[in-house]
C-alpha cells in the first residue's frame, strides 16, 4: 500500500490504479469504495486502460456503482481500443447476445474475441472454440473449434479439454 500510494500521488497512473485495488479490497488499508473510485479517475483522466478495464468490471458486477452492462461495456471499449485483451475479450463477450440495452452483434463479437485469442487471452480462445462448435455467429467448423479449443487445453483447462472430447 505504501508504495503504490506514493506513486499514485505522484500522479502515475499504474499507482492509481493499484491503490484503487487496495482500497477495493481493503489490502494494507481499510476498504473505502469512495476513495477507490477518486483514484481509478485520477488514472482514467491519463486513460490507463488497466483502470478502464476495472471501471468496466466495477460496473458489470455492481461493486462500489450501479450494476450496468452498457456501462460496463463502454469502459471495456474504452481499454479495448487501446489494446487491452481481456477487455477485447468481454467486449466481444457482450455483442454475442443476451445482455440487456446491449444491441446483439455476431460480427464484432468475433472481431473483439479474435483480437483477444489472437494476443493469448485463453478465456477468448475457448470462446471461439465454443463459437465454431456450436456455429454461435459463425458457420460451424469442428476443425477451426479443434483448434482454439487444442491451445487452451495444453495450458490445462479443463473446459477445452472437454470441448475436444465433444469434438472427437
């Protein structure tokens, strides 16, 4: 907390948002959502996409603010466009469907989970391989699901390794 708190007073914005962390959780401080807040804006105004992607996650789960999707959604966009792959990969998670005051969008699901997969996030690669199993967005192509789903299993998840059972 020491540490993260100096340099987030210095105005850095990797301290911001670590010290938002902290006061989230209440790690090395007493837990204080108010002050977690002023400090993921204080990074947010330098748009640090880390504390993009945790305003996005603050509002998608209700923590400390009002629980909204579409809000959610616009702070992922946000540390998407600037690379972020777990935000790329919940972006793409919301345009497959089924969330509410969220317009259903197959493509750009696709185009954000590739993104994603294609810079290691395995949680966006079993997704795609989810996708071309069921044919969600995509004509169905067990090869192409093989695939994702063969590189998320030899990292050891469990999920894949079942997906490639269905397969075979």
């Amino acid at each position: 907390f020491y540490w993260f708190e100096k340099s987030a007073k210095l105005e850095n914005p990797k301290g911001q948002t670590a010290l938002a962390i902290c006061y989230l959780k209440g790690e090395g401080v007493e837990k204080n959502e108010k002050l977690a807040l002023e400090w993921l804006r204080k990074a947010i105004e330098q748009k640090h996409a880390k504390a993009e992607l945790l305003m996005g996650t603050l509002y998608q789960l209700g923590w400390g603010v009002n629980q909204s999707d579409s809000e959610a959604k616009i702070w992922y966009e946000k540390a998407a466009f600037q690379g972020n792959r777990r935000a790329q990969y919940f972006v793409g998670i919301y345009y497959l469907g089924g969330y509410e005051g969220i317009e259903e969008n197959k493509e750009k699901a696709l185009e954000y989970l590739n993104k994603s997969a294609l810079q290691g996030d395995e949680i966006a690669q079993y997704q795609l391989g989810k996708c071309y199993e069921e044919g969600d967005g995509v004509v169905r192509d067990y090869q192409k699901a093989k695939s994702w789903y063969l590189i998320v299993a030899h990292q050891g998840d469990s999920d894949a390794q079942a997906g490639l059972g269905d397969i075979y």
